[in-house]
C-alpha cells in the first residue's frame, strides 16, 4: 500500500510517530474493542460519523464510514478490524484526493483553530514571543492576521521544518519565520531551550493527552516556566467526561492513525491518557495558572475537542 505522507501534514490531530518517532509507547484502551463498542451502538456509530465528515474528512465520508462498518461487522478484533480497513483505503480514495480532500481539510481546520484562538483572546491583541507546541508553524500565519505577534518565535516538534511543498503549504508561507526547539518526548524542559519569563503566548493544540502520567506536571511547568506572568497559554483538548466519550475519542486516535497509514503495531502501543475538563482545568490551574471561564467547542465535533485559554499567574 502507498504511504500518504501529505495526509501526515493536513489534519488538526498530530501522530505520536511525528512527535516522538524514537519513543516506545503504552497501552491503549481497557476496552475490549473501540470499533465494535462505537460501531454496534446505532447512537454512538451516527456520532462518529459526524467526525469522519467534519474533522478528518481525507477520504468521502460515506465510503469511509461505510468500509469501517462493514470490516467491523466481519472481523473479531480491533487489530483484524484495522488492517483490513487500512488496505482498502485505495479503494475509496479518489482521483486528486490532496486537492479536494486534504488541503481543504488542512485549510478548515487552520482558519477554525485561528478563529477560535482569536475569539478567546481578543482580536488586535499584542503579544511578544511566541512558542507553538506539536507543529512547526500550522497556526501563526493565521493567528498573525488577526492579532500581534512580536519577538522571538519558536516551534516544538517532532520534526524540524523543511521546505517541502507541504510544509510550506501547511505554514502558509516559504520562511520557517521561527527558531526550533525538537520536542521528541516529555521529558522535554522548554526552560533548557528559551529564556525564562519571556513569552506571552504559547499554544499547545494538540492537548495533554499523550504525555504519561508521571510527566504530566514537569511538562506543564516547563511550559509555564517560559512565560511571563499574564501570558496566555492556549489549549485544546478533549472533553472525555464519560465512559462512552473515552471510547469515541479512542476510536478517532485509532481511525486517524488507520487513516494516515500507521502501522497496527505503532497504534497499539500510543499513550492515551483522556481527562474530563474538569480535571484538566484544575491540574493546570495547581500547577500555576488561572483558567479565564472560556471554553469553544468546534462545531459538528463528536469528539468534543475543546479550545481553552489560562492565563499564568
């Protein structure tokens, strides 16, 4: 099967592999099956359909949807479930799918998470040194068209930007426009890397999820350790407040890995750590950080990924 690289590049949903393709990685659900708990339930199959047409929305929906539903209903096991599914994806992949399917999707999702950042912080705000976590520019080009953005700029992640033609597509412009910082585990500190007390704005998209349990707080005081006091962290996570939301959230990770042609063996083993907001807003807020009582949910999202601003105290 071919290896969709540009699919890698194109969705708000970041890989594990991309950030920390060394790292060996956990378990990753206490449930028998993700496919056939969402997929048997009529409800829940329909929410998650919502989030093949709205979030991920690299192949056509319904074929999508369909070939899920039709593998999971034939096969036993997730990993069965997975595999016949990931090698049939040529099957419904249309002519000029980057065109009419992952550059819009690409694109939606830039102008979505702009938006909404722009919604909590206010448009025309200024702010002096910027750190994006988990991508190498996505999200600045947008951000830069609505607010001020001055001083030093970095990017964390898995793999330093090039110049490809999809990396420049993905951060809107030729130049990288920043310094970057390899971001391969969490164990990394932010501190060791850029000055304390020197940013205003830091946006971490791709939520807390991943990070093991054990490093949960020396992450986020690593980041809190980078920013001036009044700066603003941005964060989107998921809302998992029930038993049902987990498993939903799950099997998107899973069909977004299936999806961007990981193996099984990698998927198997991504950390997953899905909270409540409740729970995430009180964890960040112990660790030195006051949440401003706003919460923005992108609209047609099962998955109830949502946007969220702290301010550091």
């Amino acid at each position: 099967m071919k290896r969709r690289n540009f699919l890698k590049t194109t969705l708000l949903f970041v890989t594990t592999a991309q950030l920390f393709p060394n790292k060996i990685l956990s378990s990753v659900s206490a449930v028998t099956s993700n496919f056939k708990y969402i997929y048997t339930n009529s409800k829940l199959k329909s929410q998650f359909f919502l989030f093949l047409k709205n979030v991920f929305n690299l192949y056509p929906e319904q074929e999508f949807h369909k070939l899920i539903s039709d593998n999971t209903a034939s096969k036993t096991t997730d990993k069965e479930i997975y595999i016949a599914t990931q090698s049939k994806l040529d099957d419904i992949t249309p002519i000029l799918s980057g065109i009419r399917y992952q550059l819009p999707a690409l694109m939606h999702q830039k102008n979505e998470m702009a938006e909404e950042t722009v919604a909590l912080l206010g448009q025309g705000t200024s702010y002096n040194g910027y750190l994006e976590i988990g991508s190498s520019g996505r999200y600045l080009d947008y951000l830069e068209e609505s607010i001020s953005i001055k001083g030093k700029r970095y990017y964390a992640d898995g793999r330093k930007p090039k110049y490809s033609f999809t990396e420049m597509v993905e951060r809107g412009q030729i130049a990288v426009g920043a310094e970057y910082i390899q971001f391969t585990n969490y164990e990394t500190k932010f501190a060791d890397h850029l000055p304390h007390n020197s940013l205003d704005l830091v946006t971490v998209y791709i939520g807390f999820h991943h990070c093991p349990i054990d490093l949960r707080t020396q992450y986020i005081s690593s980041i809190r350790d980078t920013m001036r006091v009044g700066g603003k962290l941005i964060l989107r996570d998921h809302n998992c407040d029930t038993d049902d939301q987990k498993v939903l959230v799950a099997l998107a990770h899973d069909v977004f890995n299936l999806g961007v042609n990981e193996p099984w063996e990698y998927n198997a083993k991504e950390i997953r750590n899905f909270y409540s907001l409740d729970f995430i807003i009180a964890f960040v807020e112990k660790i030195g950080f006051k949440f401003t009582k706003k919460t923005l949910y992108q609209k047609g999202d099962p998955t109830k990924n949502a946007l969220m601003v702290f301010t550091k105290i």
